[in-house]
C-alpha cells in the first residue's frame, strides 16, 4: 500500500520570503500522480500543483513550484514571494495511474502554514 | 457549473441516529469518493464509486454505506451514528482512465455526534 508521509506538522514564513515544504512517500509503481492541495480556514480543498510521474520536469504554476525526485520518492513544494493568503493547511498526496486505481488519493497528515506580516 | 455540491453543511446527530450525506456533481465525472478528515490525520477514503452501480471500499469503511445509482449522485449513509464519526466529511469527482486525474471537493460537511 502506498503512504504520503508530511514530517513537518507546522511552518512559518515571513511574508515576501520563500518557504519549502517537504513531502515523502512509498510505492512500488512506477506510474503515478503527485498532488499538493492546500486547505484554507474556508475547509475548501484547493489543486495547488500536482506532477506526473513519468515527467522529469519539475510542475510551476505561478509562485508555486515542486522539487520532484523520483529516486528518492520525494516531492516538495516551494512557495516563493509567499503571501498573507498562502496560510492554509498544505496536504500532499499520492495517486496511482493504474486504470482502476485511480479514484484513490491517498494523502499525508497535512502542514500548517502561518505567514508572518 | 455548481462542480461538487454537499448538503448539509453542517449537522449534529444524537449517537444511534442515522441520517444520509448527500453529495452531487455536474461534471459528468465516473468517480466519485467520499473522504473524512480528522484532527491530525489527514483525509481517508471511505467509500469510492468507478461508475454508477459499482461501489467499493477505502481504508475506514465501517459504519457507512453508499449507492450510486445515476453519475451524478453519491449519497453517504451513517447507520447508526456513533461520537467516533464525528469528522469533517468531504465528497470529492473526478474523471476516469484518460482524464486529467485531478479531484474536485465539495465544500464539505462538518458531523458531531453527541
């Protein structure tokens, strides 16, 4: 069975600076999906990124980028410029590609963000 | 488009109640899952739907049923609510094999039961 683990429960950052995120986890497929949703006080679950596996690219959307290394099956987010509405619950999670398993995410504990004004 | 919607928002249940969770989605989705999120925990799958008519299992299973008899529709059904099902519950949909594989939540409902 695959697991996400997320070591850091909580993190802060000063606001304008850059904070990386970190994100571990355990498979034995080789074709997969990578997801970082961020949850705001709202509780709404927002796709901050996600990357596939078999893509050596790193995935950039805007100030959010990921450090993607597949060897060592870990994926981190970095925020850049981080901003007051960056501070949320950061969730990473896994998804298998395989046709029949891919209903399934299966997440990490979650991250605290604070931002500092 | 509404995407996924969850009703009701919020709800508190005496412990031996039953009450269903209703979830829907306008995106013509095949999978539909329901998740619940606990206090350090993350979020686990419940239940999870490949289509209408198919069902099946996640990792906390116990204590819930679902159906889904057409696409769009994939109700929660607590039988008989226990304090330890008290959580954050979200529905989530996403489209099948050949699809973007990203999965869209409802707004989610929060449960007590006292």
């Amino acid at each position: 069975a695959q697991t996400v683990t997320q070591s850091q429960p909580e993190m802060s950052v000063q606001e304008a600076e850059t904070v990386t995120l970190s994100c571990t986890y355990d498979t034995s497929e080789s074709d997969y999906y990578l997801f970082w949703y961020k949850q705001p006080p709202s509780r709404q679950m927002i796709l901050v990124i996600r990357q596939e596996a078999y893509k050596q690219q790193n995935a950039t959307e805007n100030r959010f980028s990921v450090n993607f290394q597949k060897a060592a099956k870990s994926f981190s987010l970095k925020i850049s410029d981080s901003q007051l509405g960056d501070a949320a619950m950061y969730f990473c999670a896994y998804r298998s590609a395989i046709k029949g398993g891919s209903e399934k995410l299966v997440f990490g504990k979650g991250m605290k963000l604070t931002v500092n004004p | 488009n509404a995407g996924v919607t969850q009703t009701p928002k919020f709800q508190v249940l005496k412990t031996g109640q039953s009450m269903t969770l209703q979830c829907a989605q306008d995106m013509n989705h095949e999978y539909m899952s329901w998740y619940r999120q606990d206090p350090g925990m993350g979020l686990r799958l419940i239940h999870y739907s490949v289509g209408a008519g198919i069902t099946d299992q996640g990792e906390v299973p116990n204590g819930y049923n679902v159906s889904r008899s057409t696409t769009e529709d994939f109700p929660l059904r607590l039988l008989s609510a226990a304090p330890s099902q008290t959580s954050v519950y979200f529905c989530a949909s996403s489209y099948g094999a050949g699809g973007s594989y990203e999965q869209y939540f409802g707004p989610g409902t929060r449960l007590t039961v006292t």
